[in-house]
C-alpha cells in the first residue's frame, strides 16, 4: 500500500525470508563461524541459540549454502516426533531404506542399524554427514538421549555423525538437566545469538531500504534508530515490524518520513501487551549477577552448580599454591555466592601455573618479554580437551560474562580455579555455561616468529626441525640452518594430520603446542592427571 508512495519496489520490511534482503551483523556471522567450526572439528553436538526473531533461520541458510561438497546433510524442521518418527525422518533425509520384515513396518532397531550402516559406508568414500534440526527446543528428552545414542558411532578420529541443535534459549535450560549431563558434555561449540545493537539497528535498516529501492531521502531517518532499536531492543523480527507499520503510519498521515510519534504509535499498535515497548525482550533463563561479578547462589544450588569436595589427584601439580575448599557436610540449597574473577585477574591466575608473574593490566602484551604467548580462541569442551591445557574460559550471563581458569578436566568433572580457590563442577553444567572463547599460554621456541613461510630459516626452523626428526625415531638431530623446504613442509603437514591441526605446513601456535606437548617441553597439562 505504502511502497507507490515512498517510491519503493516493494515492501522492504517484510518477515517473509527473503534472502535478498540478508543483513549479516557481526553476531551473525559469529554464530555462522560456529556451525562451521562444528562439521570439521570431529563430531558432536553444535549448540546455536537465540531469542525468537534474533536470526537463528537466517544463519543456518547461511551455513547450508557453505556446507562443503564433501558433506551430506539433512535437515529437520518439525522435532515434534517419537523416537521413532525421528529416526525414520532422519533415515528419509540421508535417503536411507530401512530393512523390515515382509508387510511390517520398520521399528526403532531396523532404523538404527540402518542408519549405522550409511554412517559407515559414508565414512569410507570419505563423506561427512550433518544433522541440523531446527526448533530443537520441541523435542522431548527421550529423542535427544537417542540423538546421542546416534552419536557413539566413531572412528579412532572423530564421530560419524555431527548434529546441530538451533533452538530457543530454553534449549540451554533443558541441556542442564541431570538426565541430560551426557549430551552436554558432547557439545563442541555454542553460540547465544544476541539481539542488533543501536548502530546495527541503523545499519540493518538502512540496508532494507536500500534493497527495497529507496532513492534520495529516506523515509526512516537515522536519528531514529536509538529509538528503534529501544522499542524493540534490536531483535530482527521486531524490527521488521515496528517499522512495516511505522511506514504505514507516515503514508495514512501524508508525512514524507517517519517521526518519533508515528514510530511509538507504532510500536504501540503492533507489541500491544508485550513488554517490547519497554525494550526488554523475552529473558531467557540466567545465572543472576550482582555487583563485583558475584554469581548469586539460587542459581548455583545442588540442582544446578555445586562446589564438591577438592581432589588434589584430580589437577596437575602447579607452582601457584591454592587453597582447598572443604566439602559441605550435605547439600545446601543456598550456598555461598561463588565469585568470578575479571579477566585481568583469572590472567594472572593462569600465568602463574607457568611459573610466571604476569602485569596486572595488558598481561598478554607482556607475556613474550618471559618467554610465554596468549592464544586466543574459540571452541567447547571438546576443542579444550584437544589443547589439554589450562585456559582462562568465559562463563556466561546473558551478554555478561566472568572468567575462570579451567585447570583439570576428567570425563565427568572440570576443575576450575576462581581466586585461589578451587571448585570442581559437572561436565554437563559447564557446557551449559560456557561462553565459547578461552584463552591459554604456551612456551615459546628460541627466535619464534609469527609467521615463518616457505624458504625461511633460523633458529625457530631448527627447533621444529629437531622436534620433528626426534618424533620420527632419528636418533642425530639436524644440524642448524635448516630451511623449511617442500621436504620439512611436508614433514610438518604429516605431523598436523596425524595430530588433527590445519595441514597447511606452517607452524602456528597449535603445531607449537602440540611439539611442545609431545616433546616434553615442562609446561602444564589439562588431563595430565587422569593419564589421558
């Protein structure tokens, strides 16, 4: 109706998911780097959630585009199945014919075996399989065990089958269930895909406009968006609507522009009864802060995050003395508020288990100066059992985050050390709140670089030339002036595959780790302590 009169092709704010009108913020595309992390990290469970309207559709078309040649996938819309309506979908995705016997239909176990065989088969034309399902909130906790249940099928490498579970923040809230610990800790990766800020309220606007035809003026002012993302506190769909009416508003009254008082007229007529007006979106379930980053203990009871007794054997030794916290003689409901420490803190805290004293401020600038580096990344529980270090880790609240140092984990348990005391907590509850990014420190070579490429040579080039002869069985290590050739890239590229690294023949921090690890370099280890 109103698009003659601005001037438009056509309606630039509709909730149809046109992909000509695809806005990729920052968070979005964060969230995509997640999923696709998630199909070449060896299998598991990938973890993307958000609020109704933030995206979560838009992302995973995304990644469906991008999904490599080599990977089969399939897709689910409507969880609300039984275990077996689930299998048999699953089995109708990857085009798998289920054996049954003559006139009965397929049950539980024919689906299964069935899919086994595929997953197998399928492994060995050297195939990856995904298994996105979406609103994954929907299903029941049986049908999730038996999704895990589908994931035990492995190789020596990785799992058979990855599944990405993209649902509502609720999701989060079922994954912390007792009965679902299992599951929790087989999630490599999660996302919390958070509404727009202000500017990318204005942004995403603008490009709608834009895409829709929009010449000369426009007809929603950027000094409104402030305002626009307070009326719908940044979510998408919200947007979509406020401004689809607040246009429609502008051409009832004959204004050339939307002002504020036909925007909150708006905003009125399309979130009447919901707290939208307000700019507070649905709130999902969250671990409560209050001042100084204390985690208030309702939120950390016996039910959910619970210090249990201290188990020295359980952390590897360290030079930072810590100090052990008895076990309650039973389960308190109320416990003490568990405090998070600052990065800045949890820094130091994680410098000192290399023996080093770090600065109270810009620690990893520092850290070179004796002989250490920060590395930085993202990734689950199972991308931190891959490094087996110590590693600061985000805890999330929300978009609030406090930081602990995760210094032991064994299949059930991690260990985590909040300032100078040590807590162990459940798997399953840590992968329910853990942010994502982590960062750790690793022992630098003699004349490390930051980037050695092809023909490069120095004392670097030695020190992985030697690790790498030492772990092949020679006995004499290289003489020094070694060149990293096609011959040692080539070394190097084995080593990588071998180890699960990027095979790309250049030695980034990972490769270093790994060396380091493997050749004995004194540093500290995450599972040292259950022998892993």
């Amino acid at each position: 109706m109103y698009t003659n009169y601005f001037q438009l092709k056509q309606a630039p704010f509709s909730i149809a998911p046109d992909p000509r009108y695809l806005f990729m913020s920052e968070r979005h595309r964060e969230a995509l780097a997640h999923l696709l992390y998630g199909i070449g990290s060896g299998g598991g469970f990938v973890l993307l959630t958000g609020e109704i309207g933030a995206g979560k559709t838009t992302v995973c078309r995304c990644f469906i585009e991008q999904v490599p040649d080599d990977c089969r996938l399939a897709y689910i819309f409507n969880p609300k199945l039984t275990v077996e309506e689930l299998l048999q979908t699953i089995c109708d995705e990857f085009r798998i014919q289920a054996a049954s016997a003559a006139g009965v239909k397929a049950g539980v176990k024919a689906y299964v075996d069935a899919i086994n065989a595929y997953l197998l088969d399928s492994h060995a034309q050297g195939h990856n399989n995904v298994l996105v399902i979406d609103e994954a909130q929907n299903l029941s906790a049986q049908v999730l065990e038996q999704l895990r249940l589908l994931t035990n099928l492995e190789t020596s490498e990785r799992k058979l089958l990855q599944i990405i579970l993209i649902g509502q923040p609720e999701l989060r809230t079922m994954l912390a269930r007792p009965e679902l610990e299992q599951l929790a800790q087989r999630v490599i990766a999660r996302y919390h895909l958070g509404p727009l800020s202000a500017e990318e309220t204005g942004a995403y606007v603008a490009h709608r406009l834009a895409v829709a035809g929009v010449q000369g003026a426009t007809p929603v002012p950027a000094a409104l968006a402030p305002l626009i993302h307070r009326l719908t506190a940044g979510v998408p769909r919200r947007i979509n609507l406020l401004c689809d009416r607040a246009l429609l508003g502008a051409y009832v009254e004959n204004s050339r522009e939307v002002t504020p008082a036909i925007l909150r007229r708006a905003a009125r007529e399309v979130f009447a009864g919901d707290d939208a007006l307000a700019g507070a979106p649905r709130r999902p379930l969250r671990w409560p802060f209050v001042a100084g980053g204390v985690l208030a203990g309702a939120a950390i009871s016996a039910a959910a995050w619970q210090a249990v007794p201290h188990r020295p054997a359980s952390v590897p030794a360290a030079p930072v003395v810590v100090q052990a916290q008895p076990a309650p003689a039973k389960v308190n409901m109320q416990p003490k508020p568990l405090a998070l420490a600052t990065q800045d803190d949890a820094l130091r805290e994680l410098g000192a288990l290399w023996g080093q004293q770090l600065p109270a401020a810009a620690a990893c600038d520092a850290a070179p100066r004796l002989g250490v580096r920060c590395y930085q990344g993202r990734g689950g529980l199972y991308e931190l059992r891959l490094l087996d270090r110590p590693a600061i880790v985000g805890l999330h609240d929300g978009a609030r985050v406090g930081y602990a140092v995760l210094i032991g984990m064994d299949d059930d348990t991690a260990t985590l050390a909040i300032n100078g005391q040590r807590h162990t907590v459940s798997l399953g509850l840590l992968a329910t709140r853990i942010d994502g990014e982590y960062t750790t420190l690793w022992k630098v070579p003699r004349g490390f670089r930051d980037q050695v490429g092809p023909g490069d040579s120095g004392p670097d080039v030695d020190w992985i030339a030697a690790r790498l002869a030492e772990l092949d069985g020679k006995r004499a290590a290289p003489p020094a002036g070694q060149v990293l050739d096609e011959p040692t890239r080539r070394l190097l590229r084995a080593f990588q595959v071998k180890q699960n690294l990027k095979a790309d023949g250049l030695a980034g921090p990972r490769t270093y780790m790994r060396l380091n690890q493997l050749a004995g370099v004194d540093e500290p280890r995450l599972l040292a302590a259950t022998g892993k």
